[in-house]
C-alpha cells in the first residue's frame, strides 16, 4: 500500500475525468481501495476516499469535515455564493433548522400516505408496456414515474412532469459546468415555483408547496429564496436518483432472471431487494467534504482545507464489508450496510420515499411480468456525480 501523497497520478487520475463513468468505473475502484485507499490527486487537488470505513468515519463528522465548502470537483477552487436553503453545502447548526423545517413533508407517517398514489402511477405506467416487445425502460418507465410521483407530493399538476424532466436534466450537466441553457432553466424553474407559492399562499392545498410556504421553526419561515432552493432540490434528488435506482435495478435484474423469479415467487423479499438496488447502483457516486481542522485517516494528515471526496460508489463494493460477494448483484443479501442514502447530517432527506417507490414499483412490475431479459446495450451518462443511465432496452415477458 502506497502513501496518499504519492500515488501515481495516472492511477487516481481517471476518477476527476467523467468520461470513466459512461463505462465501468469499478476496476479502478478496486485497484484503489488495494492500493491506495486515501490517495491525493493533484488536479484538482483532493483527497479521494474509496473505502467504506472512511466514508462512514468523515460523514459522521461534519465539524471536522464541513460541506459549505464544496461538495463537488467543480467547486475547488472557486469562491462559492451563498446559497440559502442548499441543504447540501450547510453545516450544523444551520443545517438542523433546514431539516427541521422540511422534515415533516418527509416523515416517514406522511410519506405512507402516498402509497397508493405511487402504486396508481406504477400500475398506469405498467399497463403501457405490452408484454414480450422490447422497450427502453428509462423512457417508458424510469423517467416518468419519479416525476408523477414528485407533481403528487408537491401538489401540482401530473402534466407538469416533462417541464420538470427538462429543468433536472439541465442542472445535472451543470454539475460539470454551467451553460446559457442551465442558467436559463433555473430562471424559469424558479418563476414558475414563485407563482406557485405566491398563490399557494392565498390558497392553500395538499403537497409540500403548501407546507414548505407555511413552515416554521422557532416563529421563523422560508424566505423565496430558500423555497426556490427547496423545490430545485427535490426535483433533482428525488428524480434523478429514483430514476436511474428503477432502471438499474431492471438492468440488474434483467442480467439475473433467477433473482427476479424469485421476487415473483416471494414477494415479501422486494424490501430486501430494494437495499440491494440501492447498493448495486449508488445513484449518487460520489460528494466532497472538506477538513476543517488537520486529521489523520488512515495514517495520512489531511490538512486543513484540504477536500476529500467520498466515493460511496466504491464505498458500495468494499470487500471487507460486503465480503467475497460484494461485486456480485444478490437481491437476498442481508445485512446490507450501503451509504448510498448518505450517512451522518446529510443522510438523504427522500429515503423513505425513495424506498418506498422502488419497493412498490418492483411489487407491480413483478406481478405483471415474469421474465425479464436484455434487449441491446445500455449507455450511461458521463457524470462523476449521479449515475445516469440513459437508455436500457429489455424485453418484458408475460
């Protein structure tokens, strides 16, 4: 095992190009976590955590490892806005007002009450695909599902959701970079929320406009532009990750028929396979911390100021935790420990709903068709960051 400090920059080098994410990122993973599990690269300058013991460690510590400093490779470097409401780059204390203020759109009572919405928009979307053709799950299924489901706990309007497809999709590539189109598409998701909070304000509904307009903590609210950033929020995290969790888990499954006849057979195992899915795909690769203080990890000093990214990704397939299986997809397996929810203050505010919509759309799509199989290749995005998969054609069968 090498020092951090000195690994080969050619090693550690492809992590910061997104080019290795439209492939198979893992055997570099694994040649990391053997050789140098806390390695420095050079450009941009940061420590790269691969294990899982270090990325639960550094999470679970957000005084010593802050996130106002950046939680992106793009944001080394440069001096950050202040963003009010973008939960993930604020720290305690600050953080667990935000959190108190949002979570009851998110708790775990409320959430349920959902179920049977989430279940109409499964079984409709479903119903579209005729058994035995070959389809791309992302577009007939993956992108639209997470996205009804969003307009329901908003309480807007189903048809909305291509309009909120286009706004994510745009602010997912400015996580490489801004551009004129994702600049423009946050003006105008941002006018769009503005009108819809001025007249939730006079008239209020179900959904979280309405209780994010009306929270408070302590007798204090949510400015506009902490509202906007709200919504921006869960349009990005509970789209983007719900969708490419549902069309990698049918990718996974679709390589292993075995399983899914199973999940037919034992319907009361789909949590467990949820887990997996999650595990498996780690629809967010990875986010950065920053030390606040010098640390040792891992025998190595990371010195104030000095960003570490997480890559749950890798974290996901630690062989010293998931044992000899943990490059294999088993929807049985259990326990599951994955950090792909987060871990610590920033564990994903949307887990119970993500849960949720995963476990109930692989309940109707295992009721409705029992083989899947692989219809031509899979393309995913080029993005350190979430782990897009573009296109997934399978055959569904009757």
């Amino acid at each position: 095992m090498t020092n951090g400090r000195t690994v080969d920059p050619e090693l550690v080098g492809p992590i910061a190009d997104p080019e290795l994410y439209a492939g198979d990122p893992f055997p570099l993973y694994a040649r990391l976590q053997q050789e140098a599990p806390l390695a420095w690269l050079p450009d941009p300058g940061c420590w790269i955590a691969t294990k899982h013991a270090d990325v639960l460690r550094i999470s679970r510590d957000p005084e010593a490892f802050c996130s106002s400093e950046g939680i992106l490779l793009m944001d080394i470097g440069r001096d950050l806005p202040e963003i009010p409401g973008a939960l993930l780059y604020v720290d305690p204390p600050e953080h667990g007002r935000y959190r108190r203020l949002v979570n009851p759109g998110f708790s775990t009572s409320h959430i349920r009450t959902l179920e049977a919405q989430i279940r109409a928009r499964a079984r409709a979307l479903l119903a579209t695909i005729e058994p035995g053709t070959v389809v791309d799950v992302v577009e007939r299924l993956a992108v639209p599902f997470p996205l009804l489901v969003i307009a329901d706990l908003l309480g807007v309007d189903g048809d909305d959701w291509p309009r909120f497809r286009v706004w994510t999709d745009l602010m997912i590539e400015a996580a490489q970079g801004t551009t004129p189109e994702s600049e423009a598409a946050l003006g105008e998701m941002a006018m769009y929320f503005l009108d819809l909070v001025a007249e939730r304000r006079v008239n209020p509904r179900e959904g979280l406009v309405s209780l994010l307009c009306t929270a408070e903590v302590d007798g204090v609210g949510l400015d506009d532009g902490e509202l906007m950033m709200f919504y921006g929020q869960l349009l990005v995290a509970g789209n983007e990750t719900t969708r490419n969790l549902i069309s990698g888990a049918l990718q996974a499954f679709s390589e292993h028929p075995d399983q899914w006849a199973r999940l037919r057979d034992h319907p009361e195992t789909i949590p467990a396979a949820v887990e997996e899915c999650l595990r498996w795909t780690t629809p967010v690769i990875s986010f950065m911390r920053t030390a606040t203080r010098d640390v040792e990890v891992r025998s190595e000093t990371i010195r104030a100021g000095e960003p570490v990214l997480l890559v749950y990704a890798a974290a996901n397939r630690d062989q010293e935790v998931f044992g000899d299986s943990a490059t294999r997809f088993d929807a049985t397996r259990d326990p599951n420990p994955h950090v792909s929810l987060g871990f610590g203050e920033h564990f994903c505010l949307g887990a119970v709903l993500a849960r949720l919509e995963a476990r109930v759309f692989l309940e109707e799509a295992t009721a409705r068709f029992a083989t899947i199989e692989p219809a031509g290749a899979v393309e995913r995005l080029a993005s350190g960051v979430i782990a897009g998969i573009l296109r997934v054609p399978l055959r569904l069968g009757a």
